[in-house]
C-alpha cells in the first residue's frame, strides 16, 4: 500500500513521464540514426564501389579484350592493397577469372540470373545474403566494355558485419545516452516537483490547521510562477476566512449579548409592573392616591417597554436596510434649529443654555429629513440629559471639501476611556442608573450610527473625564457628483 502510495504523488507521476518521453523519443531517434546511417553507409560505400569498379574495368579491359587473364590477374594481385572491397573479375561468360579473396571461387560459373544485367551494359547494386560467402554481403557490378561490347565485369563487394558492428556501436552509444539522460530526467524532475510540491504540501498542513481554528501560519513567497501565484491565492483566501470567522465570531458573541441585554432590559420592567400589579389585585394600598401612583408607575414602564420595542425595531430595520431613504438636499441648520425647539422644555426645565455655533451659508447636504432629525434630537437630548442644571450645550458647524461635520458638545461628567469604544454599542450604558431614571433605551447611540451609516458618513465621540464630552457626525455635501453616487 505504501509503494502505490508513493507513485500517486505528483513529483512520481511527473518524474514516470518525463522518463517515459525521454525513453520514447531516444527509441525513435535511435532507430531513425540507424535506419539513416545504414542507408547512408551503403549508398556512399555502393558510390566507393562502382567508382572503384569502373577504374579496374578500364584498366584490366585490354587484357581481358586480348584474352591475356594471366597479365589481368597479376594486375589485380599486385593492386589490391589499394582497394576498399573485395574484387572478382568475371569474363563474358560468367566464368570468375581472377580474386583478390576468396581464390577458391576462381574458376566458378555464376548464375545468369546473376550476370543478366550486368551484360546488358547495366550497374548493379545488391546488398543482402549471398550463397558463395555463406552471410550478408554489399556488392555492386560495372560491365566491362570494350568497343561496345561486353566482354566482363568486376564485381566490387564487402561483408555487412563490419557496418553492423558500427551499427552496434551506435545502438550502443544510444543507450548509454539514454541512461544518462534518465539520470538527469531524474535529478532535474526531483529537483523541479520538489520546487513546487513543498509548498503544496505546506499548503495542505495548514488547510489541516485552519480545519482546526488556526488562522495564524502563511507561506512563504519566493517566486512569481503559478505556484508562487497560487500561494499568494492561499494567503489571500486565508487571511479572508480568518478575518470572515473573527467577525462572525464578534457577531454568535455581540448576539449573546444583545439577547443578554435585551432580557435583562425586559425583565426589570416587567418585573416591576408584575408587582404592582399584583398589589393592585390584593388591595394592597394605603389610599387611592396610593392606587393611582400604582397605575402611573405601571403605565409609566409599559410606556417605558414600548419604547424599547420601537428602537429595537428601528435600529434592526435600519441594519437590514428595509427602511426606504427619502434622500434629499436639506439645510442642516435649519434641522439643527428645528431639533432644539422640539427639546425646549427639556432644556428649560435644566435651565441649560444652547448655543448653535453655525456659519451664515452652511451647503446643504445629501440626507433624510426625518432620519437626520432622529440623530439630532438624540444627540442633543443625550447631551441635556447629562449637563448639569444651569449649564451650556454648545452645537458646532464645520466645512470641509466634501462633508459638513457637526458636533454636539456638553459639559457632563465625560466619559471614562475604558468606556469609548463601546459607546456606540446597543445598550451600552456608562452611567448604568441613568438610563432607567431617565427612561432611556440604552440604543439611541446605535440608533445614531446606523443611520449616520446608511448616509455614508461618519460618527465620533471625543471625552475627558469630568470636563465633557463631544459627539460629532459627518454628511456629504449635496454637490451634482454625490447626488449621483446616491
């Protein structure tokens, strides 16, 4: 099982076909070598042959024209050091006259089948097994002409087992190229699959970690080719999920919150309306004034849980995006006039003093009237809420290229560091009591950053502890560009 796991990895895989191209294309080339270096042997020594032939015929074609063998054969015993093959001279016959081998042939009778051609005044090539010679033989034949007339030919031969050692010698030096270049294939297909199977093999250990909640390890990138590319692509897609996971888990977290927070807003409401309403069942009053104090106290909480509802309701419609934006061009200091006449008898009851700090011609700005509002009066009532009786809420307006900024500023308590970065969270509280004295939700900051979201703006809070704090939020100006984008 081990040994077939081994030859289903990549690197075995490749290393098995380049091996087998290697092997392959050496098999053809080594036969196309040797089919072409025979036919080229045997066509360049045929060339060698017939050349040499044909010197013998015009040097021996007296004698043989005068019937002088004797003085042909001394020729041809005396010159044979200075021949390639092996020479027969044959008369018109086919009888063999004179060898430079093989003397026990002199004296012979070849065939006519042999000898037809040749006296018709033809060349002949012919390579194969020959019966006088008992194995393969190359051979060509040139007529001897004398006037015309045929009257032999020299037979210029050699054996074929000199070409087929070289021809074996060159198989041979296939194979040892062949099993150099397997060396190398092997060294180079190693070399190269490990190049990239590191790190796929990385890649699949820390598949198998974030399988198991750790985000934490990268691979390292070092080359700019698809594996260097597909690494950058794992990095990229790790980074993401552990990002998507952290922020979800933030979220199964701020839900267990929020229903934490929410049961406990619910219970301390209906605990109280539950017993006093059972009083009021019992009996178990003083006087009416007593009753009717009862009453007030529950319709004041059953109040107090309709508006929980409300904002609960608002903020999810607003997160969800259900709410349909009436966006328009609006004058913010008209909005920010409007909102602090609607909180005026808060304020007059505090005796506080507003001062909305604005410039003549503020731009107008791209929003919704009534949500824009809601932002304002939470703002501005957070801010009476917690200023101290008898002091100032100041209102700033500011320009900047793209945006308008306000800020609302009180001189309350402040607000502890610890607590700043939780201050736009739902039910947040930094003053735990003030908000069911005052009959607070606990969301109207939340409320406040959703809908400054939805705007494509921005919130903020800056707060010193014990000199007060300041709430701002930003809006696009109504310019033809950003009516567009919206």
């Amino acid at each position: 099982m081990k040994s077939l796991k081994i030859f289903n990895t990549i690197s075995s895989k490749l290393m098995l076909r380049f091996i087998t191209i290697i092997l392959v294309t050496l098999f053809v080339l080594g036969v196309s070598l040797s089919y072409l270096f025979q036919n080229y042997y045997y066509n360049h020594q045929e060339e060698i042959f017939i050349e040499q032939g044909q010197e013998i015929a015009n040097l021996v074609q007296q004698s043989i024209y005068e019937g002088n063998y004797d003085e042909a054969l001394s020729f041809l015993k005396g010159s044979q050091r200075f021949f390639e093959g092996n020479v027969w001279i044959v008369n018109s016959r086919g009888l063999v006259l004179a060898t430079t081998k093989h003397e026990e042939l002199q004296g012979i009778r070849l065939e006519e089948i042999e000898m037809k051609q040749v006296f018709d005044g033809q060349v002949i090539k012919k390579s194969g097994y020959s019966d006088y010679f008992d194995e393969s033989v190359l051979f060509v034949a040139v007529p001897i002409i004398v006037e015309e007339e045929v009257l032999g030919a020299v037979f210029v031969y050699s054996p074929l087992a000199g070409i087929s050692e070289t021809l074996d010698d060159l198989k041979r030096l296939i194979i040892y190229a062949a099993l150099i270049a397997i060396s190398l294939t092997f060294i180079l297909s190693f070399t190269l699959t490990r190049s990239f199977t590191k790190p796929l093999r990385k890649m699949k250990q820390i598949a198998v970690d974030m399988a198991h909640g750790q985000f934490s390890e990268r691979l390292g990138v070092t080359t700019d080719d698809e594996v260097g590319q597909l690494a950058h692509s794992f990095n990229y897609l790790a980074d993401t999920l552990q990002e998507t996971i952290y922020s979800l888990q933030k979220k199964e977290e701020q839900q267990r919150r929020f229903v934490a927070d929410v049961s406990h807003e619910l219970r301390t409401p209906l605990t109280s309306i539950q017993g006093f309403v059972k009083a009021l069942r019992d009996g178990v009053y003083d006087s009416e004034v007593d009753k009717s104090e009862y009453y007030s106290i529950v319709l004041g909480e059953v109040e107090r849980l309709i508006r929980l509802v409300n904002d609960l309701l608002g903020l999810s419609q607003i997160e969800l995006e259900q709410i349909k934006m009436e966006i328009e061009a609006l004058d913010l200091s008209y909005l920010i006039n409007i909102s602090i006449k609607n909180l005026q008898p808060k304020i007059a009851e505090k005796d506080l003093n507003i001062i909305a700090d604005l410039p003549k011609e503020l731009s107008l700005v791209l929003a919704d009237r009534d949500k824009i509002e809601q932002v304002l009066i939470n703002l501005i009532s957070n801010a009476i809420d917690f200023t101290p009786v008898g002091k100032e809420i100041r209102i700033f307006a500011q320009e900047e290229e793209r945006k308008v900024k306000v800020a609302i500023e009180d001189q309350g308590p402040g607000i502890p560091s610890e607590d700043l970065e939780n201050i736009w969270n739902r039910f947040h509280k930094v003053d735990k009591s003030r908000t069911r004295s005052k009959g607070g939700t606990g969301l109207g900051l939340s409320i406040v950053r959703e809908i400054i979201k939805q705007h494509d703006g921005e919130v903020w809070v800056d707060s010193v502890e014990g000199e007060g704090s300041r709430f701002g939020f930003s809006l696009i100006k109504a310019n033809e560009e950003a009516v567009r984008s919206f």
